[in-house]
C-alpha cells in the first residue's frame, strides 16, 4: 500500500500487478464482526471486500454456493479443532451509484 496516493497492489502468480484506488474503509468492530475496503480498479469499476467472522461472512455471502460454503465449513472446521482462529474473505462488485453512496 502507498500512503502517498492511497492505492494498493494485489499479485496474482503469472499475472500483471492490479492497482486498486482505496475509496473508503469500515474499521472492524465487534457489533459488525467485519471490516471493508471499497476500492476502485484501475478499469473503473468498484469492488467491496469484507473480512470477518465465518459466521457473519455466510450470511453475506451470494446465493447459490451452497456446495462451496458446505467444504469451507468443512476446512474452516478442521483448522478450529487445531486450536487455529480463522476470517473469511469475500468480495463484490458495487455499482456506481452504490459506490457514490459511501
């Protein structure tokens, strides 16, 4: 993350380097049990993405996936019998007057 111009690169393996713009960030708090950054890509469009507890993040999380969110519960499940504490990450994307709104 660059303080200067309050953007932040993400690396994907073989990919080039995506600069996202930081719009907004909702600090973690207990009542929420999340936090979220709204960003900008560099293409224009919004994206959100939330990290919290998995049992709030499944309740966000799109319909549909029911298979997915069944093996995560799963791995999630197996870490916590290690004794290991465990977020959920998620993303969407915000349509523009959705992200003019925060």
């Amino acid at each position: 993350r660059s303080a200067a111009t309050d953007t932040v690169g993400m690396v994907n393996i073989g990919k080039p380097v995506e600069n996202f713009k930081i719009l907004a960030i909702n600090q973690f708090s207990s009542t929420r049990k999340r936090m979220s950054v709204l960003c900008q890509l560099e293409d224009g469009r919004c994206m959100l993405f939330v990290k919290g507890a998995d049992n709030v993040m499944f309740d966000l999380a799109a319909g549909g996936q029911q298979a997915s969110l069944d093996k995560l519960h799963e791995q999630l499940s197996t870490y916590a019998r290690s004794g290991l504490r465990t977020l959920v990450m998620g993303y969407r994307y915000i349509d523009d007057a959705q992200c003019e709104e925060w």
